[in-house]
C-alpha cells in the first residue's frame, strides 16, 4: 500500500533542486500570465459584500518595529498577515480557486459532492508521516460516496492562486519596493506561486525558503519530527519549485515557538507557530550586511487563535488551570469547573469573616 501510495503521489520521487513535472509545467504556465498581464484582485472597498468567499485576499502588510531594532536588523521587515482571513489561514486562498476549478470542470458538485483534504501531517505520528495521512484519505474517499480530493500537494491551482492573488497583492502593496520575500512551505504553494509572479515582475527579487531545523529536506536533509505545524510535510510535493529559491533558511521549533509569542506580546500581533518560524527567517535576513536598507516581506500563515490548544500557549493554559481562587470566580454563573470544594470553604469563611 505503501509503495502504491509513494507512486500515485510521486513521493519521494523529487529530489532537492530538481524541479517536479509539475513545476516545470507551471513555469510555462506562469510565462503566459504574466504576457497576458495577471490582473490585480479587486481591491476591497468599504461596501456589503454578498458572501464570505468575497473577504478571501488582500490581507494587510504591516512593518515590524520592535522586534527588528531589538534584534539590529538592518533591513525593514513587514509582514503579510495571512491570519486576518475569514479562515484565518493563507490556505483559504487556494481552497477557494481549487473549489471553483473542480466546479468549473465538472469535477464536484455543491450541496453534492463530499470534498476530503489532507490538511495537516499527523506530527505525532511521524514515521507514518504524510503517506499514512494520504492513505487515510484514499480510504475515506473509497468508503464515502461522491467523495473528492482536490489534491493541495499536487494540484497546480495551489501555487497558481497565489500567482494571480498573494504575488500581485505584495507588488501592489508595497509599489514594486519589495527586495526579499520570505515563506516558509507545506505544500510550497504559497512560496513558488507568490515567488514566481514576483520575479516575473522584477527578476532582482529574491525568494527565501524558511524550513525545520529538524527536517531540512529542501536543503538536501532528512525527515524528522518538528512542531512547526503546516510546514516541512516530510515531502518534497510536486507543488514546490525549489529551483525558485534564492536562500533557504533552517529554524529550529523552539526558535519558532519563541517568536511567536513575541509577535503576540512586542507587537500586538497574534499569529501560529509557523509565522513564529517565518519571522525568525526574515531576520536572519534581516541582520545581513548585504541586506541594509532593503525590503523583506515576510508571509505569516495563520492566527494564533488556531494554537490555543498546542504546545504555543501551553504556559498560558497551564497557568489559567492553576489560577487561584478569586471572589468572581466563586461566584461566577456557571460556577468555574475547577472550583474545589474545601477550596470554596475556606474562601466562603473568610469573606463572612469580613
Ligand atoms: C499553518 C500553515 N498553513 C499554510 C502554510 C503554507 O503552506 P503552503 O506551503 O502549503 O502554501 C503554512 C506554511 O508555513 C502554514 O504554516
């Protein structure tokens, strides 16, 4: 099954640096848009908008301040905060162009057809990795009727929607300015479909790949496990163009852990632990000689709301299971699950004492 599994999918097959069938495929395809002119996505305008579908795009860049001085980077780093989507993830891009790419071909069917996605490699269950995870989903499809898998590892609307949206976004705003542009890669849709309309417009700029220190496989390593969620899938997909990238740049968990929370509490912006990872790149970057003055646009995936249970706010949640007693939580409507009964007791006592 295994095996089966590797050559349906091709895994295994891509070696660093060398281009999948795919993206040598999309490099053509890329050419002929930018020809043609991709045309910018519509601006959002202060208007009721007729569904959600039409929220997708247009996140906001903003510059980091606090955190480059402290850290005595020499080049501007702005983020691009993928977050402040209706999905609250970068993924709801290529979800919504593979959606109407199916449609359009007669592929799917709304209010018909189930769609099944792998979207996440089961990180504690690395040995099995993302080939398990599709073999979930072949099964899935095999037992659900009217079931189907747009395919974001080797579907060529995922790099191409971030070729027609996030590239032309990041060109508009910031007029054409942007030096450096830093992602880190799951599928590698976002880097290679961004990476590839930037250098279509100005061939200066250059691409940097962020990856695990503990799975640096674009850099030639091996798979291992990391807590770096929705990156460094264990694979090199069809959808990456490694070829595209000008640096990579290996960040460790604990680095990306770190980082993030800094995000959150130096400069108010609370993202996943793959933004933490990102971020940690761009000043790597950031710090170089080489790099002064330049401009680094970085691309944080995801809002940190989506943690909230992980490793990234476990002193957080450990914390708030320990808090101590208050007079509101004693007298909170519902009373609070933790409250322990000698514990009320005694609080009780002392408040009729007063
Ligand atoms: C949560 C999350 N979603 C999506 C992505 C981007 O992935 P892709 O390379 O598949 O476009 C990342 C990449 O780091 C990520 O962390």
């Amino acid at each position: 099954m295994a095996e089966a599994l590797k050559a349906k999918y091709n895994l295994g097959v891509n070696t660093p640096n060398i281009p999948s069938p795919l993206s040598v495929e999309l490099h053509e395809t890329y050419r002929k848009m930018h020809a043609e002119g991709v045309p910018i996505p519509p601006f959002r305008e202060p208007k009721i908008y007729q569904s959600v579908v039409d929220l997708i795009g247009w996140t906001p860049l903003v510059e980091i301040n606090q955190i480059t001085k402290e850290e005595g980077a020499v080049a501007r780093v702005v983020v691009k905060l993928e977050g402040l989507t209706p999905g609250s993830s970068v993924k709801d891009r290529i979800a919504l162009d593979m959606i109407l790419d199916a449609e359009q071909k007669g592929l799917i069917t709304p209010g018909v057809t189930t769609l099944i996605e792998p979207s996440e490699v089961v990180l504690t269950d690395t040995k099995k990795g993302l080939p398990n995870l599709l073999g979930k989903c072949d099964d899935l499809l095999a037992s659900i009727p009217n079931s189907f898998m747009l395919g974001q590892f080797y579907n060529s609307q995922n790099p191409l929607s971030h070729f027609k949206s996030t590239g032309p976004e990041i060109w508009t705003a910031t007029e054409g300015k942007i030096d450096i542009f830093v992602a880190t890669a799951g599928t590698g849709g976002t880097i290679s479909g961004t990476g590839h309309y930037l250098k279509s417009m100005n061939l200066k700029v250059k691409v940097v790949g962020v990856e695990p220190a503990e799975s640096p496989l674009m850099q030639g390593g091996k798979p291992g496990p990391h807590v770096i969620q929705g990156t460094g899938a264990g694979i090199i997909p069809d959808t990456i163009d490694v070829s595209l990238m000008d640096e990579l740049v290996s960040v460790t968990g604990e680095e990306a852990l770190t980082m993030a929370r800094r995000l959150g509490l130096e400069e108010g912006l609370l993202v996943g632990i793959s933004s933490g990872a990102a971020m940690v790149g761009a000043l790597k970057v950031a710090k170089k000689n080489e790099n002064t003055g330049k401009l680094i646009v970085a691309l944080l995936p995801s809002a940190g709301e989506r943690y909230l249970s992980t490793i990234l706010f476990k002193d957080i949640k450990e914390e708030m299971e320990n808090l101590k007693i208050t007079d509101s939580a004693l007298f909170s409507d519902p009373p609070q699950e933790k409250v322990k009964v000698e514990h009320v007791a005694d609080e009780v006592r002392k408040l009729s004492l007063e």
